[in-house]
C-alpha cells in the first residue's frame, strides 16, 4: 500500500516518521536520566527514580513499537481503508500527544517556541507536523493514491 501513496505522505509516512519514532526509543535506552530530565525544562534538580526510568524506558519501547507497526501496515497491507484507519488512529493520538505535553508544559513554556529544547520539538512541532501531514492527505489535499498493482497469481 505504501507505494501506492501520494509521494509526500509516502515520504513521511514510511521514512522520516519511522527514524523520529526508532530516535524516541533509542534516546531512554542510551541515556534515561538525560530522556527523563529533558521532557520539561527545569532549573530544579530532576530526580530519576527507578519507576520514572520504567516508565521512560516503557515509553522507548512504545515508540519501537510503534514505527514497526507503521512499517507493517504501510508495507504490507493493500486495502486503502486499512491505511485510511490507522491514519485516523495516529490522527487522534497526535492530537493528544501534543495536547498532553502542551498541558504540562503550562502556556508560557507552550507558547516560548524558542525555549524549546530537542525533545519538546519533537514531541510538539514534529508532532503537529505529522499531523498535518496526516490531515492533508485524508483530505485529500496530496491527490488521490496510486492504483493497485496486481501481481500475477502463481499457478500450481
């Protein structure tokens, strides 16, 4: 199905978007108390627990996750509607995604874009990216998709 997809959504969808998602799970993996201390910036110390690395580490398995998941379904499926739906699934998650963050995140750090460090960009402008991206296409703004190719059937 991906090849059957508008190049630019095609693009993200099956290569930029699994690299961000594999560098989500590889940051708690190499460094948890950098991936713990860097999702709201503080002047106070952060203090790593053994359950916030858990949870940090669960959270870098959930991004692997993830992108292997995006790669199956775009790599394997041939039904449009199978593609369309789990857009819609991403859709709604990135909305919470950066909803979540902007939350915790308070107004004035949401709204200070040049404070911004790496992984509140990308947990909010790649993100809000992503899903536009995702609202473009299920719009139809990149142009229809690509006509399925039929493979021959092997005969027997």
């Amino acid at each position: 199905m991906a090849s059957r997809l508008p190049a630019f959504p095609r693009t993200v969808f099956t290569i930029i978007e699994p690299i961000s998602l594999i560098a989500g799970c590889l940051g708690p993996l190499f460094d948890t108390d950098w991936f713990i201390a860097s999702q709201i910036e503080t002047t106070a110390p952060v203090i790593s627990s053994e359950n916030a690395r858990l949870v940090a580490l669960q959270l870098g398995n959930a991004y692997g996750l993830l992108a292997l998941v995006g790669l199956m379904v775009l790599n394997t499926t041939t039904e449009v509607k199978v593609v369309r739906n789990y857009l819609i699934a991403l859709w709604i998650a990135d909305i919470s995604h950066v909803g979540l963050t902007c939350w915790l995140l308070g107004y004035e750090r949401s709204m200070d874009v040049a404070s911004w460090n790496a992984v509140t960009w990308g947990n909010v402008g790649f993100t809000v990216f992503l899903c536009l991206t995702r609202t473009a296409y299920l719009l139809g703004l990149f142009g229809p998709d690509g006509k399925a190719v039929k493979t021959p059937k092997k005969k027997t």
